[in-house]
C-alpha cells in the first residue's frame, strides 16, 4: 500500500502537470506511455506463444498522437488525408512483411501475427480518447480557475471519477460486498462495490462538474458514464490477463503493475466521455 500511495504522490502532480502546460505537451506525454503499455501487451502476448505484427500494433500510436497529426483550421482536411494514406500505406506493409515471414520459414501465422497486431492497435488507439479530451472540443462552462482552460478541466474530472469508481468499488466491496460479480473474470469484484463504485462516481462527478466548470449536469453525465465504462475497462483487461495467463502487464509503477494495468478504466471511460460531450456539450 505504501509503494502505491508513494508511486501516485509522484505520479498523478506529473501526469497533471504536463495537462496543464497545454494539450501539445500532453498528447507527447500520452503517446510515449501509450507506446509503453503498447510494448507491454506485445511482451505479454510473446510469453503466451503469440506474435503480434509489430508494424500493425505501432499504428495504435496514432490515436493518441491524433491532436498533434491534425491540425485546426484550414490544414484539416489535408492533414487527415495525409494520415490516412500513412495508416493505409502502413497496413499494407504490416501485411506483406507478414507474408514475406511465412514465405521464409515455411509456416503460416498471418492471420494469428495480424490479428494481434490488430488487437494491440485497438487497445493501444484509446489512449488518444485521453488526448482528445484535452482539447475538450464542444464542452463549454465557467472555469473557476482563472487561466484554466476547460480542457484541463475536463481531464481533471475524468481522473478524478475514475479514481472514485476504483476507490468505492474496492472498499465497498471489502466492507459489505458478498454476491460475485462476474466470477469468471474476476474473482475478486463484487455487484455490491460495483454499485458503490457507480455511484461514488456520479457523486465526485456531479459535485466537480459544478465547482470546477459550472455544470453539474453535465459532470453528472460524466460520473455515470465513468462509474459504467471504468468497471468494463477493468473487467476487460482481467479477461484479457487471464487469456494471457498474467498477474499484471508489467512492474513499472510499483504497487499497481505496469502502464495498462494503471490505465486500464481511463482507457474506456475518456473514449466514452469523449463522445458524451459531443452529445451533450
């Protein structure tokens, strides 16, 4: 408990820091440990005897380094052409390295190597969920911040329910928690801490919507879609584990594993929000 509590006093002031100097700095940040949790699932897809394509796996970077590839104002339509012809060239050449592999050695793994490769893309893409809430496009409120953006803001109270959710789902479930939840996944969580961890959620949300951007509303929206989206991302990634006979991805941050399992909630529930917001507003 103490190398978690001493590895988030260094981590989280970081990780908020790099948010508040501005969302360029911040998509740098979330590309570079979302290239690290990229590395670890290859890691741990190679110990359970499979092989990712690694060209199809780095072009999950592109998610989270989505706000510094595409530009505002008039250079979007150019720059998203650009991106794609790179993303289609780079699929294509994932695919053929992987026919030129079954060439050499006589043994065809190019559906397996590509659809892993494919996989880690997937799960490495929702980092750029993360990124793109920083810009926060379309959410307007009150900062009561003077010279915060809402962006910030926004990240801010993401965290921050995602850490209730985490944080209520765990003691609730120790204190009072006795019907499984789902057993098969994980053994451990509870539909009672589940439920705490819900509303906790919509809670922390309501209550930072309202002081930090003046809608409490909308931070309402956000806790509840955390509190539901947090708990399938964990759920998700202990499924995931158990496919691939791990205790954790990795041992980076000491008492919480490596980068995907810190960010593994945060890696469904920013998506989620994002597109909460663009409903919402």
């Amino acid at each position: 408990m103490v190398r978690r509590v001493i590895a988030a006093l260094i981590g989280v002031p970081a990780l908020l820091g790099v948010c508040w100097w501005g969302a360029g700095p911040f998509a740098v940040t979330m590309t570079v440990i979302a290239a690290m949790g990229g590395m670890e699932l290859i890691r741990a897809y190679r110990r359970a005897g499979q092989h990712p394509n690694v060209i199809l796996a780095a072009m999950g970077l592109f998610g989270p380094s989505l706000p510094l590839l595409v530009t505002s104002g008039g250079g979007v339509a150019s720059s998203a052409s650009t991106l794609m012809i790179v993303v289609t060239g780079l699929f294509l050449v994932g695919l053929v390295v992987e026919a030129a592999g079954a060439h050499r050695s006589g043994t065809s793994r190019v559906a397996a190597n590509t659809g892993a490769g494919m996989s880690c893309a997937g799960y490495v893409a929702l980092f750029g969920g993360v990124t793109m809430l920083r810009s926060a496009p379309g959410v307007y409120g009150r900062p009561f911040m003077e010279g915060a953006d809402v962006g910030f803001l926004v990240v801010v109270l993401v965290l921050c329910t995602v850490w209730a959710t985490d944080s209520a789902a765990y003691f609730v479930g120790r204190a009072v928690g006795s019907t499984k939840l789902s057993p098969n996944l994980s053994p451990m969580k509870t539909v009672e801490g589940a439920i705490g961890g819900f509303v906790a959620a919509v809670i922390v949300g309501a209550v930072l919507g309202h002081f930090l951007l003046g809608r409490g509303v909308l931070g309402w929206w956000i806790g509840a879609v955390a509190g539901i989206a947090g708990q399938i991302g964990d759920l998700f990634e202990s499924a995931m584990k158990r496919e691939l006979q791990i205790k954790d991805f990795g041992t980076l941050i000491p008492g919480h594993g490596g980068i995907l399992d810190r960010f593994d909630s945060l890696l469904f529930v920013a998506p989620a929000v994002w597109l909460l917001t663009h409903t919402l507003g």
